[in-house]
C-alpha cells in the first residue's frame, strides 16, 4: 500500500432510496504519476465498493463515455490527471445540465435526439449506386469541415453550456458541430433539410455565445465558433441575392 | 436498454442553480460583457431625446451636464470600450473567409478589426471636433 493517498468525493444516488444526490468519501492509492480520475474511481469499484456505477469505455479521450464534473469542471476523467489536483480532494458528479440515472451516470435521451434531428451522415439528392465511383474530394475540402469532424459527443459541452442549463430545448453545441460538419461537407447536400433545426427556434440563435463549450471541448472541436459561423452562413443566404441557394 | 426502460425509472432533475454565474470565472465575465449593453442602451436612449430636443430648435436643447451624468457617462463608456474589445475579439472566430484560396488566420482578422476600429473613432473625432469648431 503506497504511503500517499487522495481523497474522492463521489456522487452517490440510487434512485430507489436516495432523494437526491449526496457525496461520499473514498481515500485512493495514488501509486503512480500517470494515474487519472477514472483509475481511481476503477479502484473504488473493485475494491471499495462495486455498486458504485459510471461510464466508461476506451480510457484514451476517444469513446465520449467518461465524461463528469470534476471539481465543477465538466472533464473526461481519463484525461484528469490526479497529480494535477493532489493533495486536494476531488470532487466527481455527474454531468451537470443532464437527469441522474444513478450515482455518475446521466441520461443521454435528450442529446440523442438532438444529434438525430440534425441528421449527422452525408445526404445526397441522388446516391451513386456502390462500387461506381467514389466521392472525391481534395485536402483544402476536408480542411474545412475536418476540426467539427473530431467531435467525440462526449456531452461536455452541454454540461458547460448555461444556456443549455435554463433552457433544455437548445439544440446545442455539439449537435450543431457535427450539423455544420455535414453542411461543411463537398460530398454533401443535405444542408435543407437540416436547416429548419439549427436555424429553427431552439437552434443557433439561442446561443448568446458564453464560449465554454469550446473551453472544455476535449478534441478542440470549437463548437462556439460552428454555431456563430452557422449564424453568420444563415445570415448571408437570407441577406443575399440568390443565397438561399443550394 | 430501451428508451421507455429509461423513461419509466425515476431521475434525479438536475436544476442551474441561481448563483450560477458567480461560480467560475468565465461564467461572471460572460453575464459582465452581456449585462454592459443594458446601461449603454440607456444612454443611447438618452442621447436620442438630446437629438430630438435639438432638432426642436435651440430654445429646447438643454444637455444633461450634471455631475451624476457625467459620472454615469464614463462608466457607460467603459463598459462600451469592454462590449467592443469583446465583441471585436471574437470576430476572429465568428469571420472565415479565404484569401487566394488560403483561409486568413484569426489573428489576422481581430487585428483588421481593431485597425478598422482605431481608424473610425480617429475619423469619428475629428468630425466631431471639426462641426464643434
């Protein structure tokens, strides 16, 4: 047993006897340098309490699933390094803005609609049968959509997003991302169809640009700066001859 | 796990709390630059009375020049020079154009912006004290 330990504060709720959520203590071997927030919380569930319940999946910053406030800091635990917050106690909750299903886990319903209603695949008015030809496009056409192309949908940034907080209807960041991702897209032709969601009444223009979501954003996506270019883009096509366009 | 299964379990609903804006940095910032507009309409609001009242003819015009205005004039500039220095700095964000077909960095675009805001207070102030003369 290591001589140096640091105090987990993690939220506990079981639905079935809890009311609300509560915070609980756990003191964790810090072993190693390298360890991260969900490593302890691993060693919680195997060795101090298994009915502890989180997400979790790849622990590289890839899956999105790992996602909780960490001291008030929506983070991907795998990606929160103890030795960043040692000897102070960290705390964990769950993802703000979000219902609590149990303990750390959120329920995703409300943003896995959203990210369907934007219909987040390539559109074509007219596929080209398999195996005819392909799609081609060049390096300065993948620049231009590829940084809204990493997002994770990790959710931080609806957990940082007080707009999304007061009002749950906004379609949010990340949503938007992967929208201008597509409509971004040289193989893509869909960006009528999405446009009656993003610029409808909880789309972009609900966004008074707070800019946390790009604060948190783990892959740099920038979602902030996505939803002030839509804002900009849907200006132009409404402002300009000919540029309701497709 | 189907969506109705998680429908039908109960939840804990997660509520913002009031003091919301006070609890981080960026957070208080952002209700600062936002809360900024409302003394500057105020004061714009203002300034379209003293408009009308000097379009009425000199008997009518009579500027505010009390102290208290005066005080509340320059916080209302500074909060104006605030709202402009955020607004101007995030229009590198919001801009994206490209320049023989090579996107013009961000940088390039906020520094455009305040060169082009530098040269129209300098051509604004002039005017002013120009038709003062």
């Amino acid at each position: 047993m290591p001589d140096k330990t640091i105090t987990i504060r993690a939220t506990r709720y079981d639905p079935e006897k809890d009311e609300k959520p509560r915070l609980q203590s756990y003191d964790v071997p810090f072993y190693d340098e390298s360890m991260v927030v969900l490593d302890a919380l691993n060693h919680i569930k195997s060795h101090v309490d298994g009915s502890l319940s989180y997400r979790w999946s790849c622990r590289m910053g890839i899956c999105g699933s790992c996602g909780m406030m960490v001291n008030g800091m929506p983070k991907l635990t795998c990606n929160a390094f103890l030795r960043d917050y040692w000897p102070r106690p960290i705390v964990v909750e769950p993802l703000n803005n979000f219902p609590v299903i149990r303990d750390l886990v959120i329920d995703m319903d409300d943003f896995m609609h959203k990210l369907k209603s934007i219909k987040p695949w390539i559109i074509r008015k007219q596929e080209i049968p398999l195996g005819a030809r392909e799609h081609r496009q060049t390096n300065e056409q993948i620049d231009d959509f590829r940084q809204f192309s990493e997002c994770i949908n990790c959710m931080l940034c609806y957990a940082a997003c007080p707009v999304y907080g007061l009002n749950s209807e906004f379609l949010g960041p990340a949503a938007t991302a992967l929208a201008r991702r597509y409509n971004l897209d040289s193989r893509d032709q869909g960006l009528k169809e999405r446009l009656p969601v993003i610029g409808g009444a909880e789309g972009i223009w609900e966004c008074s640009f707070v800019g946390e979501c790009s604060v948190v954003c783990p892959k740099g996506v920038d979602p902030a700066k996505a939803i002030q270019q839509t804002k900009l883009d849907t200006t132009m096509r409404f402002v300009l001859p000919y540029g309701n366009r497709d | 796990m189907t969506t109705e299964a998680h429908t039908a379990q109960p939840e804990y609903r997660w509520r913002m709390p009031a003091d919301w804006w006070a609890r981080q940095r960026h957070y208080f910032l952002y209700v600062v630059r936002e809360f900024t507009a409302l003394p500057l309409a105020l004061w714009l609001l203002w300034l379209l009375v003293e408009i009308k009242r000097a379009g009425d003819g000199p008997g009518r015009y009579a500027p505010h020049g009390s102290m208290p205005f005066v005080v509340f004039s320059v916080v209302v500039l500074l909060f104006a020079l605030y709202h402009s220095y955020t607004f101007l700095s995030l229009a590198g964000t919001i801009l994206h154009f490209k320049v023989f077909d090579r996107p013009v960095p961000s940088r390039l675009i906020v520094l455009s912006q305040f060169g082009l805001w530098a040269a129209a207070s300098v051509v604004v102030g002039f005017a002013l004290i120009w038709f003062a003369r």
